[in-house]
C-alpha cells in the first residue's frame, strides 16, 4: 500500500484566516481531556495540520472502511447513484434501495430509456425525490452529449442536473481519481472540530470559507480514499452528538478536544419550529373494488408521485378507518383516514386515476398514502402497505 506524501501546507492567505483568533482554553469534559490529565497541550502549528491529517486520516480509512457495495466498484454510474441516494439519507436506509436500483437500471442507458415513474417507483420511500428526477434528466443528457459516459470534467458535471459541488468533487474523487474537495455535513463538523474553527452550515459565508479549507486539504494522490476517509469519520466517530474522541485517529491534534471545547464546534444552527399539521385523506372505491389515486403537480415537493385524495368528492358517508402519526421535515402530521365508496366520476383538478388494488405496487406512492392504505388494508400483502 503507497504511503501518503507530506504534501501542501496551507496557502498563506487561509493560514492567515486560521491564525486571525488565539485558541482560548475553556474547561474541559472529563470523556475529552487530553492524555496526562492537562486540560491543555501544546498546540502544533496550523501549517503542519493538514499534511498530518492526510496522512492519519487515509491509514485510518483503509484499515476500519465499512464495506459498502459502492466501495466494492470503480463504475462512475454506481459511485453517482449511490452519492444521489446518500443525500440527506443515512446509509441503512439507502442499502437495499441501490442494490433494487441497480438491478432494474444497471447502466446509464438503461436509467435514460425507462420511464419516469418506473424510477420513481423504485425511489417511492427514500424520500427527496427531485434526486429521482434529476436522476432520470441528467442520465438522459449523458447519453445524449457524452455518449452514456458520465464526464470527468468539473464544469460538465456541474451541468447535470441534481449535481452539485459536493458530488461533483466525490465522483472526480473517488470514480476518477481527481484531486477535487468535498464538504458535507459530516466532513464541516469535522474540520470544524480539527482545527477549531467556528462557523454554521446553515450559513453561506462559513460554507465557503471551509470549501476554502477543504479544496487546501484535498491531497494531490489517493483523493478519493482521503475524502471518503472524512466523510466516514464523520459519520461513525465525529458525530454531532456523543463524539467518540477516545478512538478518533486524530485525537492528539485536535484542537477542539485539546482546549476542551469540542461541543462548541460547529456553532449551533437554528432550526425551525416544529408546526403541528391535522389532515385526513380519503381511501375511495368503486364497484370494481378500485382506489381512486392523485397524482402530484410535477414541479413542487414530491412531483409526480401518486397520493390519496384529502376530500371526498362522492356522496356515500366515509367511515373512519383509523389514525397514524406522519412527519415530513419539521412538520408533525396527524392524519385520520377515511373509506367511502364513489360510483361516479372522480372530481377535481390535477390527475386522478382508478387503480387495481392489485396493480398499486407499481405506482410511485408517497411515504403518507402507503401508511394510509396499509390503515384501510391491514390485511393486504401479508399486512404491508401497498406500494411498497
């Protein structure tokens, strides 16, 4: 296994920006003091962080890496599905979704030529589903104009839809091998931490300050195992809450645990208020045993997924049929949901759809109808929602 080089320091214009405030000690936990019972080391000089971050951090990776099936490939297509389901998701949840994924579209052509809502069928459940779409629209434009290749070139890349600077640099890291930096959550908290830097990443003035941090970090060779290295750290070591310092490979520089202040970095974000939300939705059927299913606008939140109706547009009475409990960011639903029967013609805007009970496994459902439906069919596919 190639050792990892020196490397660059630090240009002298984000030295400076490290060095603009004195690390101040403040009392330190008792899980984080450093070793020989001082609440304060010697703090090595900012130039000789980031070589020995490199170098730590990549030995760290190679030996405790989770083995994950986007790690087992060097195919750029599966490296981008995986880093779109990764989004906002946590790695349990996306699991089973890549490996369905992948064995119903397993190349770039196959995700351009399929239909839309097979995608989106595949995707029902994991939620953010713009990433689906832009999925879908940017596998078409690779086919299109890099002939089914995906591009190694930032600004290519950038022109994609649903790519972003954080993907764009993990695929011209880890598929392509380029020098090209990340920053997630995960990878700010930990510089954050490392270097005891005060910043929000909810704010766009810090966010780009540590993109400035990162790209001077990014190591010329092994770019990919080093970014990913961040990435995991963050998520299995340096987590927002609880922090393993007694097994971070970094332990011994980090200036946060140094000066005892690693819950104060990052600085807190705000979040929104919790909102409170009453909704019922309407379970509806006709003679033939039919449910009358909605599809969403296609621009907005969720587009194009297929959900029940929130009003009865029939004139046969609705007997609730049960209760369930439903968030959506910081949104706390409490839905009641409804059976009627309705013989005549559906009403309302938008597009609405009579639909087998037997044929709602293929429609893309929202995460709210499949609870609704599994609450007026326990019964059905063995007591699992339909749809899914």
């Amino acid at each position: 296994m190639r050792g990892i080089r020196g490397g660059r320091g630090l240009p002298s214009a984000i030295r400076a920006r490290f060095t603009e405030s004195a690390v101040r000690p403040g009392p330190a936990r008792p899980g984080d003091r450093p070793p020989g019972g001082s609440s304060v080391k010697r703090i090595p000089p900012e130039q000789d962080e980031i070589p020995y971050l490199r170098s730590v951090l990549v030995r760290w990776y190679r030996a405790e890496q989770r083995d994950l099936p986007w790690r087992r490939t060097t195919d750029p297509y599966r490296i981008w599905v995986s880093e779109t389901m990764l989004q906002q998701t946590r790695v349990a949840a996306v699991l089973p979704y890549y490996e369905r994924f992948l064995a119903r579209f397993p190349s770039v052509a196959a995700l351009a030529a399929a239909p839309v809502e097979d995608v989106l069928a595949l995707w029902a459940g994991l939620g953010y589903y713009r990433r689906a779409r832009h999925l879908k629209k940017a596998a078409e434009i690779v086919v299109a104009r890099h002939g089914g290749k995906l591009p190694e070139d930032a600004e290519a890349l950038l022109a994609l839809p649903g790519i972003g600077r954080y993907t764009a640099g993990a695929l011209r890291s880890i598929a392509f091998g380029r020098p090209a930096p990340v920053l997630d959550g995960n990878v700010f908290r930990l510089l954050s931490r490392f270097l005891a830097r005060e910043g929000t990443w909810s704010s766009s003035t810090d966010k780009e300050r540590f993109w400035k941090i990162a790209e001077a970090a990014v190591p010329s060779r092994n770019a990919g195992d080093f970014n990913q290295a961040l990435m995991e750290m963050g998520a299995l070591v340096c987590t927002p809450r609880l922090p393993e310092c007694g097994r971070c490979p970094i332990r011994r520089r980090c200036r946060a645990r140094l000066t005892g202040r690693v819950d104060r970095f990052p600085s807190p974000r705000r979040r929104p208020a919790t909102e409170e939300v009453r909704r019922d939705v309407f379970v509806l059927r006709d003679r033939r045993d039919r449910i009358l299913l909605r599809r969403r606008p296609e621009s907005g939140r969720m587009g194009g997924m297929w959900e029940l109706p929130v009003e009865n547009p029939g004139t046969s009475p609705a007997t609730e049929a049960g209760r369930f409990r439903h968030s959506i960011l910081n949104k706390r639903y409490r839905v009641r949901v409804f059976v009627a029967a309705c013989g005549g013609a559906a009403k309302g805007g938008g597009d609405v759809r009579w639909v087998a009970r037997e044929e709602i496994p293929g429609y893309p459902l929202t995460a709210m109808a499949k609870k609704g439906l599994r609450v007026a069919f326990p019964a059905d596919a063995g007591g699992k929602p339909p749809g899914r």
